[in-house]
C-alpha cells in the first residue's frame, strides 16, 4: 500500500512545503499539512482564470464505474454510462461532449464493473485528444494502488485514484457522473467557483418541493454559501435563495481546488464510519471549515423549463428517449451551438421498402439510426439504433429497440426495450398482455417490458463452429 506521507511528498515535488492556506484546518493528520501542490496558489489571492480560455489547470474525474442495478436487465452485461441513449449514443456521451463543449480536455473516467464494452466505446470513439498539448480522455481501471478493496463509494473511488490525479498536478479538480443527461457549462461554474474564493463549489438545481425524496437537497444563504444538507428528505422547510416555491437539489457535480480535496479524502479514509460518499459524508464535515458554495444550474439546452435527468432507473431511462422522438423534444440533440458527440460504426444509410397497401415500410415520430431497414414494418415513437431490421406486417410503437435486433414478420411490440442481439421470431408480441410477458420478460410496474438475449458467456452471439477446430 502507498504510504500517505511519501504520497504528500510525490505531489509537493521533492518534499517542498508551503504555508497552509486558511482552509487547512487542526483536525487534519500531520501529513495532509504538509500537502504541496505545485498549480496551487493561496485561496485568497487573485483567481488566474481567464473567462474563455481552456481550463488548462483543471481536471476532470468523471465516474463511470458504477454497476446501475436500478437499470438491471439493462446493466446486465454493461456499465450503465455504456447502455444506449438516442439510438447512437451512450449515456457517458452526454457528459463528455459537456466536455468538450466547455474546453475541458483533461478527463479521467473511472471505470469498473463490466467495463468492456464502455472502454471500447471511450477508445474507439473519444481518443481525440492530442496528449503532446497536455490533452486527454482517459480511462483508469481499479488499480488497487492504495487500498485493497474495490471502490466503496464515489469518494473512495477518487481517493483510491489520488496517485494519478496528483501525477497531472490540476490546480482545480470537477467530480462528474456519467449516467445524467443534461447540458452544462462547467467553465461558468468555474469561473464563480474562482470569483467566490470558494474551496468547494457543489452544483445545485431548482427542484420542486414534491421532488426532494430523489435528491439530496442543500440550505444556501443569499450569498451563494452553502450552510447544510439534508439527503433525500420526504419534506423540507429548505428553499432556494434563488426562487422561493423551489428547492436546491445536488447535482453531484463538485469542483473542488486541489489543495482542498486531496487532505479531504486523505482524512475520509481513515474514518471506519464513513460511506466514503461525497454528498454524505465528505461536504457535511466541510462546511464549517471552507467556503463550500452552491452553483446554481445554468442550462445550455437553453428551453423554458431546466432539463437534467438522472436516467438511472428503467422508467426514467424509457421517458427520456421517449422525449427525443417527440415532436418538440425538451432535450435537444440537433443543437449546432452544443453538439453531443459519439462513436459512430459505419454502416449504410437507413432504408424504408415497400410501398404496396398492406405492407409500406414507414416510421413516425422516430429516430431510425444508419443500417436500419424497415421492410414493409410500421415503427411509430420508436428510437431504432444502428443495424436493427423490421420485417413486413410488424408494428413497433414506443419502444426503443437497440442495436442488431431483427423483428420477424407480423410482430406487434409497445411499449417495449429490446436489447443488442435479440432476433423476435414471427408472430411475436409483446406490450400487449402485461402478466403474459411477465412469464417470459422482465416487465416493471408501470408495464415497460425488457427483453434481453439468453445469457452468454460471450459478447457477441457464436456459432458452433467457432468451437470446433480445423
């Protein structure tokens, strides 16, 4: 295991020490005081950011390796960051083109359950990055380089990464999540995170006060400083300074100064009491002693009402595809100005076949991806990722029908998730008879049915003769 004290001494390059700055507080051990950081500066000096320019001193740790069991059958073989989202996309997608998009271009992604088909997608798709400039997107595996466990909360996930992190030398590090979708500016949060002097910047929604039991809500004062929380409260007399009929619901997005997060997750390891969670044990105990600030979301969606949406449970994960396909979806992904980014395999061009009475391959309300053929099929608020083939008779409406599925003749399926790989034979249908699916799919209690492929130990499906030698 790597001791503490050579580590503090890795990152102050060759055991310089400097003054503590004023956020350094007694109750850390002696080794966290003697932190040195080279990008780091005193947190009540003048802030370097220049508004616009790359956030060269900044990194970003976007955790991905959560193992989604709300998503379940879904997650099955899959991160949950790696499941599909708009037919193209996966949901990590959205968070690295906010990204991108806010010229933040030092990521790490932390992954680790079932991870394959995610660092395949971040290889394939997002090694775009010039590491000769300083640039990069990353992925760290669990390295085990500090503790032996694998990691036990989203706290424990960035400690157990504290050596790298340190190998870059960030003055300013932003914790991300890679299962929410939204648009956001985290240059704009830096920025005031910079302009408060603040240690800690957490960023914060307006939510309704009948939605707080899914968030954990925070009290800010009229100057943006946060002074407590309160996780997933069925009521709260909380409000939000910024509108007084809503509540300050967390985002998980924290930009932290380096100076402040390491001795911070130092010190939470040590605590045998600790979840080792951001939201519930690292930001309570730091608020009488830094500036912890709240950021108020700012959405780049630019629609009337804010959009972010935690896709981690299959009701909400099916809602939110369902809004793509709508007529004038809140979630905008034809947005020139914040364009989402992905891996694109290539395949030719969607096709629609047959134009006879009864059998006239068309799609309404929609998304049809490349490699798409609806031969004499009717898809209606369907989302229809790449290589998926719809025979002649069949109907698909409100589902979303992943990659390589192919819908055999005279198939009628709603309401419906279809996963990668999955042939329905003809005369299936599904949607219809919620207690006869439940005997055959996994159906959830608003009545979305998911049908997966048999288990398998491969990724793919095999042939018998890829078993059998020459």
């Amino acid at each position: 295991m790597f001791g503490k004290v050579a580590f503090l001494r890795f990152l102050g390059l060759g055991g310089r020490t400097r003054k503590p700055s004023r956020a350094f507080h007694s109750n850390f051990p002696p080794c966290a005081t003697i932190y040195c950081f080279r990008a780091s500066e005193e947190s009540n000096q003048a802030s370097s950011y220049v508004w616009g320019s790359p956030m060269k001193d900044t990194l970003g740790v976007l955790l991905a390796g959560g193992a989604g069991e709300r998503l379940y059958p879904l997650t099955r073989d899959r991160a949950k960051p790696a499941v599909t989202f708009g037919g193209i996309y996966r949901i990590i997608d959205i968070t690295l083109s906010n990204c991108l998009n806010s010229d933040l271009r030092q990521v790490y992604i932390l992954t680790q359950y079932k991870a394959l088909s995610l660092n395949r997608h971040i290889r394939e798709g997002w090694n775009i990055l010039g590491r000769e400039v300083g640039e990069f997107i990353e992925v760290l595996p669990p390295m085990k380089r500090v503790s032996d466990q694998w990691y036990q909360g989203t706290a424990d996930a960035v400690y157990q990464n504290i050596y790298s992190i340190g190998s870059e030398q960030p003055k300013y590090v932003i914790i991300l999540s890679g299962d929410h979708i939204y648009k956001m500016d985290y240059g704009k949060m830096l920025k005031q995170h910079c302009d408060a002097a603040a240690d800690v910047t957490l960023a914060t929604i307006q939510i309704d006060l009948e939605e707080t039991f899914r968030f954990g809500v925070v009290d800010v004062d009229k100057d943006g400083r946060i002074n407590g929380f309160e996780e997933k409260p069925k009521t709260t007399a909380l409000r939000s300074p910024w509108n007084a009929d809503k509540v300050a619901g967390s985002m998980g997005i924290y930009v932290f100064n380096a100076d402040v997060l390491i001795p911070a997750l130092l010190k939470d390891s040590e605590d045998q009491s600790s979840t080792h969670d951001f939201g519930k044990d690292i930001l309570p105990k730091m608020m009488n002693d830094y500036r912890v600030y709240a950021y108020d979301f700012i959405d780049e969606n630019k629609k009337e009402a804010l959009y972010w949406r935690d896709v981690g449970t299959l009701e909400a994960y099916y809602e939110a595809n369902m809004d793509i396909v709508s007529v004038s979806p809140i979630f905008n992904l034809y947005d020139q100005e914040w364009p989402i980014r992905t891996h694109q395999r290539q395949y030719p061009p969607a096709k629609f076949v047959f134009a006879e009475k009864d059998r006239m391959g068309t799609a309404l309300d929609s998304i049809v991806s490349n490699g798409c053929i609806v031969s004499g099929g009717i898809v209606k608020n369907s989302v229809l990722s790449p290589d998926v083939r719809v025979n002649s008779y069949s109907e698909v409406d409100s589902s979303i029908l992943f990659s390589h599925v192919t819908v055999g003749r005279h198939c009628r399926l709603r309401r419906c998730i279809i996963d990668r790989n999955v042939h329905l034979p003809e005369g299936t249908t599904i949607g219809y008879d919620t207690e006869a699916d439940r005997t055959r799919y996994f159906v959830t209690d608003s009545g979305i049915t998911i049908v997966t492929r048999d288990y398998s130990l491969f990724e793919n499906p095999v042939t018998v003769d890829y078993f059998t030698s020459e």
